[in-house]
C-alpha cells in the first residue's frame, strides 16, 4: 500500500511531504533519515522495490520494526493527501470546521465559518453530484443555530429541497450509469428505473 502511493507521487507532493512530516507527526521524526530516503528513492521511472529498499537502506536495527513504521508512514501521507484535497474544497473545508466549532460552542468560530461555507457554495462551479449535498449541510447548521426560534424557520424548507435534489440528480445519475452499462452488455434491466425516475 505504502509503495503504491510513493511510486505515484508527483515531485511537488515530495517536496510538501518533507515539510509536512516533521509538522505532523512527532513520533516519526526519529525515523526521518528512513523516510527521506523512502521519498528519493521512490521516484523517478525506475522506483526502487519494497524488498529493495529494506536490503539496502533500512539499519538493521530498524527492520524488526519496519511493519510499524510504514503503517506510521503511511497514515502521514493519507493524511497529507485529505489535506491536499481539501485545499481545492474550501466548502467541504467550512462543513467540517463548522462540525468542530459547534461541537465545542465556538460560536463566533461557527458564525465565521457558516460565512465562509455559504461564500464558497455561492462560488461553487461547475455543480457537481456533491453540491446539493453541501447546500444541505449549511442548511442543517442554520437550522440547528435557530433551534430555541419559535417562528417558522425558512431554512427547514431549504433544507429538505437540497436533501432532495441530492437524491435525485445522483439517483438520475446512477439511473444513467445502469441503463449505459445495460446498453453495453445488451440487457435492459434498468430502463424501467430510469422511466420511473423521469415521470417521478
């Protein structure tokens, strides 16, 4: 698992990793030397193999404990990689902060961040099969912000029109997925699904 990932990272993503290895994770700075190593000679067209590796890099000393240390390795880089994705979704960003702020009362945190997710959703281009999904969760966090309100909260509507949107342009798109596929192999299983999602 480890190698798979490290055959396949780019130059950039080596370069952030060396960075934000010793910021994440103190219990690998001791193997540090190890992990250089893994990173450099991972890379390029001829990547060096796990066995390889452990012949000719890995102390001796180290290699009863090398299970460990590539799981340890390899959580860091999982964790490299969430976080890299995330910087491309500053909505998906605003959902989770928003998930911890009101988790711990950080009101002020939440108010700051509901600002910032419903900023990103109003940039949100192109709609993708997540959209509703994220609309849906700001609407849940207004929703819950007004809990003690005794009037009629328009966000429950909202709410409950994102949570449907969300079902159907992805069951429209599973719909299209099956009757393509269905088409390939010359069945017609799924025509009926999308008829009744269409006249729904």
């Amino acid at each position: 698992l480890l190698f798979e990932i490290l055959n396949k990272l780019s130059t950039g993503q080596r370069k952030d990793l060396s960075t934000f290895i010793p910021m994440s994770s103190n219990h690998l700075n001791p193997k540090k030397e190890i992990l250089w190593a893994l990173l450099e000679k991972t890379a390029g067209k001829n990547p060096i193999s796990e066995r390889k590796f452990v012949e000719l890099y890995l102390p001796t000393k180290e290699r009863s404990n090398w299970e460990r240390i590539k799981s340890n390795f390899l959580k860091t880089i999982r964790t490299y990689l969430i976080v890299k994705e995330l910087e491309d979704h500053p909505a998906d960003q605003s959902i989770i902060l928003a998930s911890i702020f009101k988790k711990n009362t950080f009101s002020r945190n939440l108010n700051k961040a509901m600002t910032n997710l419903h900023g990103a959703l109003k940039k949100n281009s192109p709609h993708d099969e997540l959209s509703s999904y994220r609309w849906y969760r700001y609407y849940e966090n207004k929703v819950e912000q007004q809990r003690d309100t005794r009037k009629v909260v328009s966000e429950l509507t909202l709410m409950t029109t994102a949570l449907d949107n969300f079902y159907l342009e992805n069951k429209l798109r599973v719909a299209c997925e099956e009757l393509n596929r269905s088409q390939i192999i010359d069945t017609s299983i799924t025509s009926d699904k999308l008829s009744l999602l269409l006249d729904g």
